[in-house]
C-alpha cells in the first residue's frame, strides 16, 4: 500500500484520478481510497499536508481506445 500526501484543494475523485493515472475512469476508484481511510471520511476538500492511503488495485483499460490514444 502506498501513501499520498494531500495538497490544499485536492478531493477525493481527483486523489483517485492522480494516483491511479489518467486512465478512463480512474477517479471512479475514490470508493476504494474512502474504504481504506475511514478516519478522514469528514473531508471533502482537503487541507495540504494529510497522508492518506493508497490501496493497490489494476487499473483496468478500456478494451478499445480512440484513435489518439492509440500508439503509432
């Protein structure tokens, strides 16, 4: 398990989106860091400066991509 320290503004689904990457619905897995720091629940906008944790989970990638995201 990884740990992520906040930065002043961040919220939940934007946590999820940076530390599980850009991927097509990432952010959707803030129920997973919610679960996993019960302690820290009252937030929904964050001061900087809190270590919360980061589960593992795979990332699943969309079966078909748009073209752009395609490599070459």
């Amino acid at each position: 398990m990884r740990k992520y320290m906040t930065v002043q503004g961040d919220t939940w689904d934007y946590i999820a989106y940076k530390v599980y990457g850009a991927e097509s619905g990432t952010e959707f897995y803030m129920s997973t860091l919610l679960e996993a720091n019960p302690k820290y629940l009252s937030y929904v906008v964050f001061p900087a400066g809190i270590r919360i944790n980061v589960p593992d989970v795979k990332v699943e990638l969309p079966k078909t991509l748009p073209p752009w995201k395609r490599g070459s």
